[in-house]
C-alpha cells in the first residue's frame, strides 16, 4: 500500500498492462460481478456514488419502522477489501467514450478501461407525471425509506392533534399505488403498523379506523405470479385489512387527493400519505448508452442485450441487472430482482476471466427458482414454478431466502434477532422519525437559525 | 378509547379536575418525570418535538458508525404506551403563560396547566461564532451525528480520490474541539476508524497516516474529573494516536483550516473535518421563562432554581435537566448529565404526586454515584468518587452503565450484540453515508431533477 505522502499519480487508472474491468453500480449485478473477478487476471474499479450496497429487498421494512438503515446496507469497501485487484471509487459516471474506451467521473477524473460492466439499476417512473413524485414518493434509496418513514408515522402523530374529523380521517388514510412485489409488502406493512402495532400508543385516535388502500391496474395484484399466488395474496391482504382496488388507474394526485379511474367511473379518495410502487425506469446510463454507443432501448428505457449481455456494436460493454433487457429467454424480458442481476453478474465476470484466457463461453442463461412476496408478519406467497405455496411456510422460505442473501454475517445476525423480536412484540423500535441533516454543506445559514429558533 | 369519527374536540386539554401536568421534552429527566407519575392522581402531557427518547450518551457511537440511530432511540409513544394517564403530543412549544397557566403550541393548540415541568435542554454554543456551525457541527441530535459520520467517512472517500498530497493530508486531518467526554470519545473513536477499522479497505491511501487531534481550553482533557483520570485518558487516548493539545484556544474556523491559540503562539492546521464537543448553552425556553416567568438565568443561559427545583416566582413551574442550574450542593451547579435529569425528574414527579395529596416534600439532593467516560474499544475511565478506575475493567463498568439504562429490552439486546460483534472484528457496519432525503416538503422540485440527472 502506497503512503499518503509520497502517492501522487494523475489518476487512479492502472499503469500496467494487466487489463481493466470497470463496474458501474454496487447492487446487486456489480457486486457479484466484483466479487466474482476476485481470482481473474485483472484489475478492478467499482464506481458506486454511494458507499454501501444496499439490500433492496428488505427497503420496505426500513420504510415501515422495521429494520435501520445499515441492517440492510453493507459498505462496499468492506465487502471488497480482500479483493486486492478490486478499488472502489465512491463517484458519479457522468459520461462514457466508448470509442476511446473511457469513463468520465464527476470528480473530473477519467478511467480507461478495457472491459465495461454497466450495472446501474432503474429508478421510478411516474408515467410522464413527475410532479406526482413530491406527493408520492417511490421506494429506491435509503433516503426514500426514511421519507417514507417519515410520512407514515407523522400522518398518525398529526392525527392524534386533529380536531376536524374529516381531515384526522384523511390524515389516517394511506394510498400505495402499484399491486407489484414492493406494494403488497408495503400496504402489508402499514396495514399491521396501523392495526396491531400501534394499537393503544395514541390517546385521541384509534389507529385500528386507518384505511390502507392498494391500487393495482391490472385485473389482479402480483401480474408476474401464477394466478393462485395473487388470490392467495388477495386473501391474505384483506384479511389484514387492506382494501384492494384493482383495474384502477390513478390519474392524478394534488393536494392529499388521488383521483382514480375504474372503467367508466372516476372517483376520488382524501389520503395524506400516497405512496408509490407502479412503475419503474431505466437510468440515465440507458439514455448514454443509446446515444453513445448505439444501444438499443425498450419502451422503459432498459438496454437490449445480445444473448451474452453484451452490446451489439461493442462486445467490451455489458449492462446487467435491472437496466437490461434479456429478451433471449422465455417471452418476456427476464424480471427485475435480485437473482436475475446476481446470475448475471456472475456471468460476466467468468466471461471476463475466460475472455482473457482466450477462451468462449455459452450465452447467459437464467433458471428461475422462483418468486416471494411477503404479506405482513408471518405469511408470504411462494411461487416456485412447480409448486404454489403460500401462509406461514412460505413465510419461513421468505425469511430464510432473504437472510441467506445477506451480504454480511453480522447483517444476517441483527436482522434476524429484530425479526424475532418484532414477530414476539409486534413492535416497530425503528420507527423513529428523523429529518434533514441540521447543518449539510448545501444548507443555507438561514435554514439553520430557523431551526434554532424553533426548538423546544 | 374515542373513535376517529366521533371525537371532536377542539383540544386536548382534560375536561375532568384532575390536575394537568405538563412536561415539554422527552429526554432524560422529562421522560423520567413522565414515567413516575404513572400512579400519581393527574393527568400527563408529554410535549415533544421528536417521536423519540434519545439515549444521548451513545450518540457518538451514532456519529462515527458503530450504532444505528434506532439502536439508541426509544418512541416514546412505547415507552408511555400502558401510561393511560399520559398523552404524548409531537409538537413544538412556541410560548407560555405563566399567569394564565397556558402553553401555546406551533400546531396552534394551547393547552392549560396546572404543574409545568420543562426539561428542554440545551443546544450547541460557538461562543459567539455561529459562523463555525456549518464548518464543524455539534452532536446533539440524530441529525447531527449522521452529519458528522456523512464528514468523517466521506473524507476519507474523497482523500481516496485526491491527487494533490497536501489536499490528501487535510482530507486525512480531523480535529476535535473541547476534551469533555464528548470530545474525548469522537477523538477516540475517529483514532480507531482510521488505524483499525479502516485498514486495508483502501487502494490509494494509508488510512494509518491519518492525523486525530484534540484541542482542550483548560490545562487538561476531561476536566470535570479528577486529574488522575484525566491522566489516564491521555495516556490511553496518545496510544491510540490522538494529539493532545491543551490550554489551546480556537480562534478561527475557516475554509478547512482551524486557527488557534496557544499562549502568546497563533497556529494554523488544515483539516477537512472539524467537530464540535466545546460547548453547550440554554435551549430557547430558558430566554421565554426569562422573559415571561422572571425567571433569573447563568452565563449561559441556565435557569437558576429554587432548592425544589421550582422557579422563585411559580412554585408551578419545574425546570429539571441540562437546562436547570441547581446550585443548592457543592460549590459548583450540578453537571448537566443523564444520572442528575433522571434524579430531578423523578424527584418532581414525586414532589408533584405529594403537592396533590397536600404532602410537603424535601429539598433535592443529588447523589453522585460516579462519572464514566469511554477511550477506544476497550477502554475508559470511571470515576467513582471513592476510587478512579481506568482501562478494561472501567470499560466493562461503563458497558453495563449503558446497557443499563437503555430504556427499551430491544435496544439493550441489539446494541450488546453491535458492541459484542464490533469488538470481535474491529467493523463498523453503520458506516453508511446518508443524505438527505430525495423528496421532503420543503424541497424544491428543482433539487429533486438535479438528483435525476446525477445518478449513474
């Protein structure tokens, strides 16, 4: 390891000739892409602009007081640091020359590289409605779960002061948007918050009157599951409490009110807290992507990638992950999830190793395990392609699919322990409500003096 | 328990006669007041701005990434939970009225008293140079800790990217103002990021050639404390590799470089990260019962209290806590620690359960059992009054201490198994840089594009 003094290099670009992997993007494709080059005869650089990988999976229970934040995050750096022909870069990709064959950096510096692993992921997508995006936050990043947090557990102490039963009762009604994975768990989750959980916390409300809505535009909730998966999910919602609306669009949302349309019918629902889960889109590296290097994009933004998940015109630049369309398998584009980018992060990377060898490898190939979904403390639907399962004992395959992905023991460790504890108590220790950071470096003193000003 | 629909009230003071107590701020002593009038004959309201108790003496396990924020915050609506006497209100006390026995709320409520107890506590002081807050933040809450391990950690990070050596060194430079156990416990912990935890998870920088310094005014660290454990806390803390620098003055905190006196010597030293452990003045009630109660106020800005901890004019009115100067024992105030707010608090709880049945109480009396400040992963020093103990067995003492009052069963169970885990592997798994959240109310719509076109 070179000493702080005495390291003065231009750039963090390896000067020797052994060759390059860039990775864009620590979640789950670029990470088990890293991972995987552990032994290759290469040098690697993961660039993330955030220093941890982050367990998406479980977001939702950061989001509805379950779990902290670094329960389900693991520095990058740590889970790398005995890869000593890996770095990590924390920065943001700005622009690519795939020509020259470098990457830009925010921080004004540029890699070359010989080898381009694009792993960045998707964000949400508001259907052209982006200024629905202040009123109803999505579900990406750390930040937005503790937003999300935020609103969910402000709406019930602002209840408790409301005197007007019209707006306590709005104040009490929660809206998620979009009947896919995330949104069952999350109306789940605030449908046992509102019912068991906080029962007996507040003195003017009774939190078991809260009305937990699910819209879904589709016919049914859960559209990727076999049909019995989404009846058995049904069941189990309206079971907790959650009122279902399916084939519902929602076409507006200002001013704590979601107007909705069904058929012919459109109606309108008072709720303080909308939360979103209906759509998602490519990031910006599809849009350089297509303009740099002529990549091909689908209607969301994704990558169209050849049968190795590489680019047409340059076979030096994968996409993996939730950026890329792999329609080379079944008739629809591989899904969204963790295992499909984990696969083929793992793909890559024994591609890259062979590669240099001068050696082929077959085209990418997905085996589907299957799907889960979790509703509330203790069921969850299995889809398994042979077998449906759904109640308790998919909840336990539930639990122990996603602690098993953990990325670190101690991870594994606390997040299991709270889980007990939870299921035990019905509790929600994490539900703490926090705010902007006091004095950030983007703050203006103004902000800080009102600050002081009303403090208690 | 009222249903939403049919309560309407217009506020929620009680409408029975049984006295009204009202406590303003959740920490230490008014959530003690609060617990231990659970069978006393009044009603409760506990007023605070946060939905949370936070255990403040491990805040700094927070700021430097060992503990998650919910590690150490308790919702106080759980905690009072089976206090069917007692309603929490998250909300903010703008003003009182002392003669009409009136709190007036931010939300617009007010509320009537018949016993005030205020226990809000005290804020950062910059004798006189707010301008330094932006450059070196305080630690007094959530906020403020997850600013300062955002500082320390992301510097870290941008040293790994810096070319210039001398940019790289003041990247590498963290500076703690003020050797009370704060300061010695950032200074610490900081040593320990650096030459422990951190080795080997970086390409481009030794994190071992990093530079911890500490500057203390008076002629040495921890001067609360007898000499033979300020002694020993240098010692520990300079084999740790912290830099002591005694009866040393700051004068200037401006573009990353400190300014500071030493005797007749000025000095300059560039560091990236400065953290504030100097001082602390009077929350903003201390100014309103100066003005409305005539209460009298210390230098800086305590409220001076009678030997039963009530004003001299309103024998109604309790000030208990940091924000209290209790002057009736010893030859100094009582220090403003969690033991002496839990001893006040409880203490007014009784006085007050005494007052309704027409029974006298005696004054206050503190006693010390000891103070304990830690150095590192395995060290402390402990001042028992009879006897000063230092390094393991003063760390294990200083471990249950915590442990021991942690409020809820959850957190004593989560945070000894963090500490247990961090011990073994020297880890630190919270050591996630969060920023503010992408979407809150006050945001700008412009902020949340720029984000957009800022991913990877």
């Amino acid at each position: 390891m070179q000493t702080v003094l005495t390291n003065n290099r231009q750039n963090t670009q390896p000067v020797s000739s052994v060759p390059h992997v860039v990775i864009i993007g620590g979640g789950f494709g670029g990470l088990y892409a890293a991972k995987s080059l552990k032994h290759a005869p290469v040098k690697v650089t993961l660039i993330d602009k955030r220093n941890f990988h982050l367990f998406q999976p479980l977001l939702y229970q950061v989001a509805t007081g379950s779990l902290s934040p670094a329960d389900i995050a693991s520095p990058l750096r740590v889970v790398l640091s005995k890869h000593k022909n890996t770095q990590v870069l924390l920065d943001k990709v700005v622009d690519i020359d795939p020509e020259a064959k470098k990457v830009y950096l925010e921080s004004e510096k540029e890699l070359n590289y010989d080898t381009l692993v694009i792993a960045t992921g998707v964000s949400h997508h508001y259907f052209g409605n982006d200024q629905w995006q202040t009123e109803a936050p999505g579900l990406k990043t750390v930040e937005d779960a503790l937003e999300m947090r935020r609103r969910i557990f402000m709406a019930f102490e602002a209840a408790e002061k409301e005197s007007d039963p019209e707006k306590k009762q709005a104040l009490l009604t929660f809206v998620v948007v979009g009947g896919g994975p995330t949104g069952v768990e999350l109306a789940g989750a605030i449908a046992e918050i509102a019912y068991k959980s906080l029962c007996g916390d507040f003195r003017d409300i009774d939190t078991t009157q809260a009305k937990v809505v699910l819209f879904e535009g589709m016919d049914r909730i859960l559209p990727p599951y076999p049909p019995e998966s989404s009846a058995q999910a049904r069941q189990a919602l309206e079971k907790l409490g959650v009122e279902i609306q399916t084939k519902t669009l929602v076409t507006d949302i200002t001013n704590n009110t979601v107007t909705f349309r069904q058929g012919e019918n459109t109606n309108k629902i008072e709720a303080h807290t909308v939360l979103w889960a209906a759509g998602v889109k490519a990031s910006f590296m599809g849009r350089i992507l297509a303009e740099k290097a002529e990549a091909e994009l689908d209607r969301v933004g994704r990558v169209m990638v050849e049968p190795d998940l590489s680019l047409k015109k340059y076979s030096d630049i994968f996409v993996i992950g939730d950026l890329a369309n792999f329609s080379h398998q079944g008739d629809r584009p591989l899904p969204g999830v963790a295992p499909v980018a984990i696969k083929e992060g793992e793909y890559v990377a024994k591609l890259i190793g062979k590669r240099v060898r001068g050696q082929a490898v077959e085209a990418f190939k997905y085996y589907d395990f299957g799907s889960l979904a979790v509703i509330g403390q203790n069921k969850a639907v299995v889809d398994l392609g042979f077998a449906q399962l759904s109640g308790f004992l998919a909840w336990l395959i539930w639990v122990f699919a996603h602690i098993y992905f953990l990325i670190e023991f101690d991870n594994k460790l606390i997040v299991m322990i709270q889980w007990a504890w939870n299921y035990i108590t019905l509790g929600r220790g994490a539900r703490l409500i926090t705010e902007t950071p006091l004095v950030s470096e983007s703050q203006s003193k103004a902000k800080t003096s009102q600050y002081q000003l009303a403090e208690n």
